[in-house]
C-alpha cells in the first residue's frame, strides 16, 4: 500500500491522526505502518454508533441437555464411536491461547503461567497432559492447532520448543496467530500505541476459525481429513479435550455442535447458559439473565437455565465452513487500552477508556442448526484460572487439580 492509499482510507473512515508521525518514522516503521493500515478492517468502527442495537436477543426458551445418567448408560456405544473416529484422524484439537497471564502478575503467556507448588508444572503443560490421555487411549496423535496472537506468538512458540512439546509428537502441533481488530475511544477514533502503530487487540474467541483459514491452517484440515474441531480455552487445567466419549455422542445424536456443560452451583452463577433463541440453539450470559429466566423451573421442578457452559466445544467441519459464510454478530466491549497521548507519552490506564471489537465462539453456536449440551462432573473438568487468588484462581485450581490426584 502507497502513503497516499492509505491516505485515502484513514480519510474515508475519519482516521488520519493515523498518519500524525509518518514524516518521523524510518523506512521500516513506514513500512510496517503501511501494511497495518492495509491490513486493518476499519469498517467496525462504524458499529460504534448503533451498539445499543447489537446485543439484542431473541425469544428465550429452554434447551435440555445430555446429563450424566444418560451419558453413563451409553458410556461404552459413545467412547466406541468416539475412538473409531480419532483413530481415523477425524478429530483435532485447537487450543486458544492468545491471552496473557496480566490478571494473574505476569507478563508472559497466561499458558506459560507455573502452578506447580513443590515442581514446576505449566498451565500448558497440563492441558498437554490432558491430550496425551486420549493419544494413550486411542494409540494414534491427535493434531493440536495452537491459536496465539501477535502479542504471545513467539513466546508461545519458543517456549514450547524450550520444553520438548511437553512429551507431544511436534509434528502433529501448528501454531497459528489470531486476527486483530482495532481499539478506539469513545467517539470511534484508533488509539496510537506508538507513533508507527496502531493499539490492536485480538479480534476475540470467535475468530478462530476465520483466523485458521486466513493463516492457511484449514489446507491441514482438509487435507487430512479432518471432520470434528474441538476447541477450549487455555484456562481451564482440568478440562478434557477430543474426549472420546463426547465426540461419540455428538456423532450418534448427529449434532453440528457438541458443547461440554456443568450444572450451575447458584442460579447467578457467573456462567454463559445453553438455551434456545429463536428456536435455535444459543447461550444466554450470566449478566444477560433476568431474574424470571433464573428462576425459571422445568417439568421435573429443576431450574430450566441449569447448564453452564465451560468453553469446550466440538464443531463439525463441514457446518463451520456455512457458519463462516454467513456475518458473525460483532461485541463492541469496554476495556482499558494503552495508547500515546498528543506528547507522545506511554499512557496505561486505570480504567477503561474506550472499545475494543470481538466476534464470540457462542454466536457461532446460535448459527449452527443444533447443538448437544453435554454434562461433565464439575470437579472433574472445570478448574478455570482467572484471577490469582479467590474464585477460579490459581488457588481454586490447585485445590481441584489435587483432588484429581495430580501431584502439584
């Protein structure tokens, strides 16, 4: 892209305070600033101006889910299927790791955050070791896609190196880097984070898929074969991930979509809901709730928004390549953004101070034509970390990771 291309987008689009200290930057930095701006989707800051409109939803009704009875007394035909398909090399992994540890007192990748008491023990490594459970049990590896973004990439990267892949066969991992959107204050105009480039932020964990394709990621899918993606959130040590069992019974009930669900331990827990919107199946989050719908009862007298989900989900290949055709709904959020003041000063601050914009894995599950809630064992599967200490912490996390007999 030419100085006066870009020109001419900034202005099209009331950006070209972009372009403030282009005279000042080397060749370089011209350059990569160029090839930013040729890169960015600016058109998204236009929805800034009807977000009030954005997160309306539809007619609320409940959706049932697979509980554990059923999923016992079915265990052995599910895990049959299950194993059937993972070793034909159906199903892969995608693992989202572009956050950082900032919320816990780091800044390196939140996956390379060391939980280990008396050893070290990485948060990556354990979900290694959770995959490595199913490549032992299956006799065949499991492809593991690692999304990272441009703020993690090469840490990420090396530090995987650095610890041999924790045991995993490296020529089943590939690592990929998630799109960026642009961060803007309150009346839509990108922030500066430097005096050559713009502040970007991950375009959220709905972009996955769409990141995959842009980076050539889905040549591997396709040309293995591939049918089920499983993808889950770095977060959460105890999670299992290509379980057999689950895929088994996504692929018996012929669900486009199988997500991994607790039953909630407080009607306000902090959780997004499975549910239907519209007839079609979606998640209602906990802030989104109203006290009807959480007191809300089914026929057997149990709450009807009882299932949480815990960001495990499985999709079907060929239904994730209609969901990307169609337009994901976009998630303008509040947040804290650093940027350059009109010195050109570093500016970190202490509240928010503008959006960022996010497309949402849940928004893809309301454009699949249906989806299977699927029960697991709280204390089994879901040890979070978010915070450092408290609820779904570091803590909270050790605590279940012990009682799972992991030595720590």
């Amino acid at each position: 892209m030419t100085y006066a291309e870009a020109y001419k987008k900034l202005e099209k689009y009331g950006q070209l305070h972009i372009l403030k200290y282009y005279d000042e930057l080397s060749e370089d930095e011209k350059k990569e600033l160029l090839q930013q701006i040729e890169s960015v989707d600016l058109s998204v800051i236009e929805l800034c101006k009807d977000k009030s409109e954005l997160a309306k939803k539809g007619k609320i009704e409940p959706l049932g889910a697979m509980q554990l009875d059923e999923i016992e007394a079915n265990k052995e035909e599910f895990t049959a299927i299950g194993l059937d398909a993972i070793r034909k090399g159906k199903v892969a992994a995608v693992l989202l790791a572009g956050g950082m540890g900032t919320r816990l007192g780091s800044d390196d990748p939140k996956g390379m955050y060391n939980i280990g008491l008396t050893k070290d023990i990485y948060i990556f490594e354990r979900i290694v070791r959770n995959l490595l459970d199913v490549v032992d049990e299956a006799g065949v590896w499991v492809h593991l896609f690692v999304m990272t973004s441009d703020k993690n990439h090469d840490k990420t990267v090396a530090f995987f190196e650095q610890m041999n892949y924790f045991g995993y066969n490296k020529e089943y991992v590939t690592f990929f880097m998630q799109d960026m959107a642009p961060a803007v204050d309150y009346d839509g105009h990108v922030y500066m984070e430097a005096k050559g480039k713009m502040s970007m932020s991950p375009n959220g964990n709905g972009g996955w898929f769409s990141s995959m394709d842009k980076c050539g990621v889905l040549d591997i899918v396709r040309k293995n074969r591939i049918e089920w993606l499983n993808v889950f959130a770095v977060d959460n040590v105890l999670q299992r991930m290509a379980d057999p069992c689950f895929v088994g019974a996504t692929i018996a009930k012929d669900c486009a979509v199988g997500a991994k669900v607790v039953k909630k331990n407080a009607p306000d827990e902090k959780v997004g809901v499975m549910c239907l919107e519209d007839g079609r199946p979606s998640i209602v989050e906990y802030y989104e709730l109203t006290e009807e719908l959480m007191n809300a009862k089914d026929e057997k007298g149990e709450p009807a928004y009882n299932f949480g989900v815990i960001l495990n989900y499985l999709f079907r290949v060929a239904d994730l390549e209609e969901i990307v055709k169609k337009s994901m709904p976009l998630h303008i959020v509040e947040k804290k953004i650093s940027y350059i003041d009109e010195n050109a000063n570093l500016v970190k601050p202490e509240a928010p101070n503008g959006y960022k914009f996010e497309t949402l894995v849940l928004d893809m599950i309301h454009l699949a034509k249906n989806c299977l809630p699927f029960e697991v064992v709280r204390e089994k599967e879901f040890a979070p970390i978010k915070n450092k200490t408290g609820i779904d912490s570091v803590e909270s996390a050790r605590a279940l990771l012990q009682k799972n007999g992991v030595t720590l």
